[in-house]
C-alpha cells in the first residue's frame, strides 16, 4: 500500500426482517445486528428504510405517541453506538412537520438526519398521507469518505443522486423498504445502475426482508461499483448481517448469491408470507379444507413449508358430489406431508338446509344457489373449527378467481389469509409443478386432471369460465397493465371472450373487497395497488 493509499473501510449491511410497531423489539433486534457488525470491525452499519418503525406503518404515523415513542429507541441506539456510525430508519417529527428520515448514530448523538426528498404515491405506497418531502442532501464522513443518503424513491429518479453528488458524495447508501413481485430486482438493479452513470457514484442498497400483511420484502441488498458492476448479492428472503470494504474508490468483492429461478424466488415469497403472517400475529397454526383440486395442494405444500407439518392441518369435507379420486388424492398428499387430516362428510348438513329452505324454494329450479351452499357449508365448518383451536383458515383462490368472482362469499372465500389472491391460475400449475421437483409432495394426479368445483355432476371450471391461459392473459392485460378491451381485441384475443372477462372483473369488485388479505408477488394485485370502485357505470372502450 502507498503512502496516500486509503485504509480500508468495513461496512455492514443490515438486511432484517422487522414488525410493523414492535419498536422495542425491532430496536432490539437492530442491536443486535450491531453487535454482529461490530464483532465484523464494521465502522458503519446501514439499516433498512423505517427499520424502527417496520414498514408500512400506515395511519400509526399519524399519533403523535407514535413518534415519541420512536424518539426513545433512537436515543436507545445512538447510546448503543459506541465507536460505530449506524444509519438508521425511523419517523421522526419535527417543528410540526413529519418525516421518513434516516439519521447517522454514534456515541448517544445524532451526527446528521437525511429527510426523503421523493414520496411515493403510486402502487402500494401512501407516503404522501404521512410525509412532508425533504429537500436537501445529507453528507457525512466516516473513515475519510464522504456518504451520501438516499432513501427508496429517492434513487428511482435522478434529482437526489445527483444533489448527493453535487453536494461532495463519493459513496450513495440506499436504505430502502421495497417490496418483491416477480423480476423487482432485475429493475431495481437497472435504476441503480443508471444513477452510478448519472453519477459516478459506488452505491450500496440496504433492503428489509420479511412479511407485512400482504406485501412481502425480499431483501437481496447488493452493491455496484462506480462501472454498475455488481460486487455483493445478499440472498432473497433471508435475514443477514454483512460485511463489505471499501478503499481507494471502490467496494472489494463481497458476499455473492446467484438469482433462483422465477418459481423459487415466488414460492419462497408466499413461504415467507404466510410464516410471517403467522409468526407476527401469533396464530398457533393454520387450517386449510382440501378439495383434491391443485390450489388447496398448492396451499397446503406452502403452509407445511412456512409452518411445518405439527402447525397445519387439513380438513376434506366430501359432498355426493366429490369424486372418490379427490378423496384419494387428499389422502395421498397428508400422508406425504405428515399433517393431521380430518373428514367431515358435508350431506346431513347439505340435506338439513334443503329441507329449512324447501317452503322457501317451492317452484323453484335448483340452480347456483345450491352449489353455494356447499361452499358455505365447508366454510362454516372450516371457521367453526378456526374459532376452536385459535388456528386462521388459509383460503385457497387464486387470481383468476379472484378476478372473475369464481368464488363464494362466506364459502370457500371464508378465512383469515389468502395464500394464491395474487397467482394467477396458469402460475399455480407452474408452481406446483416446480414444487415436486423439490420433493414430490403434490400428487401428479392433482396436477393433471382438469380443474373442478365438483358442486355438482361433472362439473370442470372451463363449463363458466375460458381456458385459463386465455382468461389469465386478459386479466393480465386489463388489470396490471391497464389496457383497454379494444386494445385487448386488438392484440389477437376474441372480442366476445374479452367482454365477458372484463365483465366479470367489473361486476365482482363487491367480492373482492370482502375477501381476507392476501400476499402480493406480482407488479399489480388485488390489495393496496387496486382502487377501483363497486359502484360504477363506466363504460370500458371497445
């Protein structure tokens, strides 16, 4: 090393999984980290974007108790951060105005406070609701380098990089709370890179990983040199305390862990979702009704994976119409998973409401309302027992249901948390069958034989709805990419086809807003990022 060499740098990146509102826990947890950093030599450490507080914490950032409670676990930290600069994430107000800030922490003072200049208002994020928007760079030294933060939305456009470059920056830290859904990272890395051009700036990105109610965080922190080029990739949907150096302009090589394939990188995040759903809200275990169809095999093999197999249970509960192959298939799967399976033959109860509503049905042809009651039914029992044990009902619809309104109120739509809301039909034999190469826990069978209700003889999905490849490309279309029916039509699908999907996307809003959350992993889902009303005569172009 040369006289003017600069000494090397070690800085920890905090990829964790936190609670929305558990700030003493989450403060706790980021200590911990810090005794991890420390132990690593690490000078600084680098926490995700609202790491206090978790993210998102919604109208809790409109008490003021919220805020002071806040203040007395940074103060916590900053008392903790003996010799070690931490960069933390937390809400904070200030003259009246509240901010998502990220302050930089160290012997029991705050060294400097970075506002976020860019509030997202669009897909999932509400940050307007809640923040005044920052407008000024924040630089600060550590072992003769000059930082620079950013903050999530900050680095998807060029105005704050580049007001962090004028301002004397040689490093950009990215603290960020970005949610997965399918490829988000091949996109976050190509906004980055275009601001290290923009720049010439090394960035490092710190992400959150973890469940929150329907959004799930992936983490997958990494780091690009001055070329764009990527020197760390954290994993996805693991928590992990890092370290990395920098001397001399630049990161040394740091931890790398290749990309998985789309299929793992999605099951992994309704595996995290449902654990976590689970895990933060304390429910002992889950309670998922089979049907010897794919999506509750589906749910039931994400359960077992999130849970394991002593939390799940599984309930069949067999109407005349349930075929014996259903039955045998469901067995199958439970004694390869090893969860508790129960039967509870649905005919005395479908027989004693025939009877109660006979008076009431006099004249009248047996018809949708029937099969729906063997929906509800099911469901009854299912919530009875959730009511029981204190275990939540996994439901098990997918998208396409969820779009279409194949579904039942207070039937199969009955529970707590909706694993498949956001996969589409198509995505769910997809998932299935990338599953069994990991274990063949699904039975082929369940995969192959075509798609059924069974609420009545013979009966398959494709009686009421379109083949699922053509039905889930306009849902795609119309929903996530908001094209119009014409250009649907214009894209090579059959007028007739798109009319009554559209239609039926339209007239089931009623359903879908009584629908239990459910875990987001494409770019647009039935949550927080759809806003459409119930009550509405808008005409769509065709």
């Amino acid at each position: 090393m040369n006289a003017h060499a600069q000494a090397p740098l070690t800085i920890a990146v905090a990829q964790l999984n936190l609670t929305v509102g558990d700030l003493v826990g989450n403060a706790d947890r980021i200590l911990a980290a810090l005794d991890e950093a420390r132990a690593a030599g690490a000078q600084l450490m680098l926490t995700p974007e609202l790491a206090l507080a978790g993210y998102p914490p919604e109208d809790l950032l409109l008490r003021a108790d919220f805020y002071r409670a806040c203040a007395r676990e940074v103060q916590r930290i900053a008392d903790a951060a003996q010799g070690v600069l931490v960069v933390l994430g937390h809400p904070v107000e200030e003259g009246g105005e509240r901010y998502n800030a990220a302050s930089v922490l160290t012997d029991g003072r705050v060294l400097a406070r970075y506002h976020k200049s860019l509030l997202p208002n669009y897909e999932v994020f509400d940050e307007e609701r809640y923040f005044e928007a920052g407008g000024e760079a924040c630089i600060f030294e550590c072992g003769g380098v000059r930082f620079a933060l950013n903050i999530c939305a900050d680095v998807w456009e060029a105005g704050p990089a580049a007001a962090a470059r004028q301002a004397g920056a040689e490093v950009l830290l990215a603290l960020n709370a970005s949610p997965y859904h399918m490829n988000k990272q091949d996109q976050r890395i190509a906004v980055l890179r275009e601001r290290v051009s923009e720049t010439g700036l090394p960035v490092l990105y710190c992400n959150m990983v973890g469940g929150q109610d329907e959004l799930v965080f992936d983490g997958a922190s990494f780091a690009l040199d001055r070329r764009g080029e990527v020197r760390m990739q954290l994993g996805s949907f693991v928590e992990r305390v890092a370290v990395l150096r920098y001397a001399d302009g630049g990161w040394a090589d740091g931890e790398q862990v290749p990309a998985r394939a789309l299929e793992a990188e999605t099951y992994q995040a309704l595996v995290t979702g449902v654990r976590d759903y689970l895990g933060k809200n304390r429910f002992p275990g889950a309670i998922i009704g089979l049907s010897g169809g794919i999506d509750s095999a589906l749910t039931l093999a994400i359960a077992v994976d999130a849970l394991g197999a002593e939390r799940v249970r599984a309930v069949m509960m067999p109407s005349p119409y349930t075929a014996q192959m259903s039955l045998d298939d469901s067995r199958e799967m439970v004694a390869r998973l090893g969860v508790r399976y129960d039967e509870i033959p649905i005919e005395p109860a479908m027989q004693v409401f025939a009877d109660l509503l006979a008076p009431q049905f006099a004249g009248l042809a047996a018809d949708t309302t029937e099969e729906n009651l063997q929906a509800r039914i099911r469901g009854m029992l299912l919530m009875a027992l959730s009511n029981k044990t204190g275990a939540i009902v996994l439901t098990t619809g997918n998208k396409s249901e969820m779009a279409t309104g194949y579904a039942t109120l207070y039937g199969d739509m009955a529970g707590g948390f909706a694993v498949l809301k956001d996969l589409y039909k198509t995505f769910v034999f997809r998932l299935s069958n990338w599953r069994n190469t990991q274990g063949a826990v699904i039975p082929q069978n369940i995969i192959d034989r075509p798609p059924s209700a069974e609420l009545k003889p013979d009966q398959k999905d494709q009686d009421s709805l379109p083949p699922y490849d053509m039905l889930d490309a306009i849902i795609e279309a119309y929903m996530e990419r908001d094209e119009s029916p014409r250009q649907i039509i214009a894209a090579g699908f059959p007028a007739d086809e798109v009319r009554r999907v559209v239609g039926m996307l339209k007239r089931n809003e009623y359903k879908r807003r009584q629908a239990p959350v459910g875990i987001r992993v494409t770019q647009r889902g039935f949550g927080r990022d759809w806003r459409y009303p119930i009550t509405s005569r808008y005409q769509d172009e065709f």
